[in-house]
C-alpha cells in the first residue's frame, strides 16, 4: 500500500463530498465547481494552490552535532488564509505594520 499525500486526501474527499451532495455520477470540474461556488477570491497568500512551502529541518535531534548540524527540506502544509482551497469566500489582502522606532536610552 502506497503512502497518500495529503493533496491527495484532500481532493478524495472533495470528490465524495461533491459527489454525496450533487449526485454520484458527477465530473471532477463540475465538483470543483460545486466545492468552491462560494469561493470565488483567490488567496492573496498562496495564490490559488492550496497550500505554502515551509523548509523543516529533518536532521534527527539527539546526535552530537545535531546542535548546529541541519537537514533543510521543502514541505508543503495547507494554507492558513484559504485552508487548503486556494480561494476564499470574502475578498482578502495583506494586513501591513509599520515598525516604529525608539531612541535607544
């Protein structure tokens, strides 16, 4: 049995959830269409793909050099702002600050 990614899961369960709720027989654009009818702004923060890239270290901890050694890898998690969709039901844009300075005493 192969591992299924997490991609993979998400767009099983959409397709059951379409296919519960629409009917059985239903075409993957037409339960795209269905899941994300009241989604319709894409994702200022993962531009409509669901899902960021983060690097996470892999290097196992509890060896001697795993101190400043690293093992840097890409990995994808889902979307905060969309969680997973890639759209968003209200229109979203970045929230900025502006850093202030101090004079230092």
């Amino acid at each position: 049995m192969t591992k299924k990614t997490n991609q993979t899961i998400q767009v099983i369960r959409a397709l059951r959830t379409a296919g519960q709720t629409v009917g059985s027989k239903v075409s993957i654009e037409d339960a795209l269409a269905y899941m994300l009818s009241d989604r319709r702004h894409l994702c200022p923060k993962c531009n409509g793909k669901g899902f960021t890239t983060i690097m996470k270290d892999f290097y196992p901890p509890g060896l001697p050099d795993s101190g400043w050694a690293t093992d840097m890898k890409p990995v994808n998690v889902d979307c905060s702002v969309c969680e997973g969709y890639g759209y968003t039901v209200k229109k979203m844009v970045p929230k900025t600050e502006v850093v202030d300075y101090v004079e230092e005493s």
